[in-house]
C-alpha cells in the first residue's frame, strides 16, 4: 500500500520540475538569442579597402583661355556744334583713325541740334562714347558712371566778340542789345548769360546759330552786336574785339560709358594720346582744331556740371 502511494507522488515530482525547466525565462531567452545571433563577419581594413578602389583619371583637360571680347561698333556721340554735314566731315577722320588703330569698330552719331540733343540726354540715352563740352562731360560723370579718356592739350574758353568799330566796349555796352549765340544748354550760351546776373539788365541773346562760326557771321551780316564764340575762333578773327573771356575749361573730351569694357577703353587712351605722331592722320587733330590728346581725369571735371543750373534741373 505505501509502494503504491510513493510511486504517483514521485510522478507527480517530476511532472512538477519538468514544468518548471520548461517556463524558465533565462534559459529560454539564451536559446532565442542563440538561434537569432548571426554568424560574426571579419571586416576588411580600411588600407584593403583602398588597395581595390580603383584611381581616377588623372584630368587631362587643357586650361580654357579667357574669352575674346565680342566684336561689336561702338558709338561716338560728338556735341552739336555743327550742322550735321559739317559735323560728319570733322569728325570722319577721327572715326577713320580709331578703326585703323584699334582693333574695335567705331561709328560717328550726330544729333541734329542741341534741343534733340538734349531731349536724349533726359530721356537716359548712354551712348558709348561721347565728344562734349566740360559741363557736359561733369554731368555724363556724375549721373550716368561716365570716365573720361582723353582731352586737348590745351583748355578752352569762350570770349565775347564784337565788331572793329565798338573798341572798348564793356559788357554793358550790350544791354538790350542783340548778342548771337548757339543755344543752351552749349557751354557759350551758359557763359555769356553768367555776365549778365542782373535780371533787369540782360542782352537780347539770339540763340539761333547752328555753329559757333554761324554766331561770329551773324555779327558780320550785323544782325546781332556781338558774339559768344570758342577760344579757336577768337584766334581767327584778329579784327574784332574781346569783350570778356571766361575761366578755362577742359576741352574736346572724350568719355566712356561703364558698358565699355576697360580693355576697349585702354586701346582708345593708347591710341589718342599718340595720334599727333602719326602724319598719316593729320587731319584727325587739324579738324578738331587741337593739338594732341592727353589723358582726362574725374577731377578735371569737379562741379562743372553746377553750370546747367542756371536753366536746366537735370537730376
């Protein structure tokens, strides 16, 4: 009776820690991370990795020079100080030397008169180049980014004329009278109305001259007393009398606009300053009435622009 007892209750003890074996969390997680854990891989070293890699191609491209500039015309708008057939026959032969000695192209653009000439002034027209007077010049600087290239040698000035028969004359002598003039905003005009500050006491400025030697016939025709005149043809006229002349002036510039490239700019400097030692261009200067070309500077141009003033608000 015991030995039947003792057998179900060592059954039951076995049953009982076989159970037990079996929900262990320990001994199962081991067996789980056994099965999972995967065979470990040897990594290469970095210096094999290297050794594969196969090496770039050495780059055997050649070096790209820098581009040539475009070809294209440059325009040069000259001051209109002359008809325009006059104009093109004395500036053709500067236009003529520059293509020949630059490797760039230029052509002449003239306006028609000083009201055309400077409705495109306010209405922003840039040429590329321009042949001015200083104030105009000043002005082109200040507002527009312009750089001057070159200048006369020599300055100009502007002299009141009249005829042989008023000697000693003085300024206001021609109160009321007529004086001939090119019209504002040219430089003469801007001077000869300087002298007279009072507003009572004015000539009678006939500013229809279509050239500054028109303005001195006008006086030989005697339809006008005096003239406003450049210092070139003062010289010329040796048988009239100097009223007044002005403060000197840089004169005959020529400026760039900033779309100009700086190398085009350069050639154009390296080719006027040495025109008077080309014989073959003679008339170039002699047209201009000029010597030689020498380099222009801003400063040249300081607060010259201050003359338009007097009849124009330009900014």
């Amino acid at each position: 009776m015991r030995i039947s007892i003792r057998l179900p209750a060592c059954l039951a003890i076995f049953l009982l820690a076989a159970v037990a074996w079996a929900q262990d969390p320990e001994l199962e997680t081991v067996t789980e991370d056994e099965q999972a854990a995967p065979a470990e891989v040897e990594q290469p070293s970095e210096e094999a990795v290297l050794a594969e890699v196969e090496p770039a191609p050495e780059d055997v491209t050649p070096a790209i020079a820098e581009e040539p500039l475009e070809p294209r015309t440059y325009q040069i708008q000259v001051h209109p100080i002359f008809i325009p057939e006059q104009a093109e026959s004395v500036y053709s032969p500067l236009i003529a030397y520059l293509n020949a000695a630059t490797p760039h192209t230029f052509e002449l653009q003239i306006a028609r008169d000083f009201h055309r000439f400077w409705l495109d002034m306010r209405r922003g027209a840039q040429p590329d180049l321009v042949l001015k007077d200083a104030h105009l010049i000043s002005m082109r600087i200040n507002r527009n980014g312009y750089t001057p290239l070159v200048k006369a040698n020599e300055p100009g000035t502007f002299s009141l004329l009249t005829s042989g028969m008023n000697m000693d004359a003085e300024l206001s002598d021609f109160v009321g009278r007529p004086v001939s003039s090119m019209p504002a905003p040219s430089l003469g005009y801007l001077i000869l109305a300087s002298w007279f500050d009072n507003p009572m006491q004015q000539p009678v400025i006939q500013s229809n001259a279509s050239s500054w030697l028109d303005a001195v016939e006008i006086v030989f025709s005697m339809e006008a007393e005096a003239a406003i005149v450049p210092h070139n043809l003062v010289a010329r006229y040796v048988n009239m009398e100097i009223v007044r002349t002005s403060e000197p002036f840089p004169h005959a510039t020529i400026a760039a606009s900033p779309e100009v490239p700086l190398s085009v700019q350069r050639d154009i400097i390296d080719a006027l300053t040495v025109l008077h030692e080309d014989p073959d261009h003679f008339n170039a200067l002699h047209e201009l009435d000029i010597e030689q070309f020498v380099p222009a500077s801003a400063e040249d141009f300081d607060g010259l622009d201050s003359w338009l003033e007097q009849v124009f608000t330009f900014f």
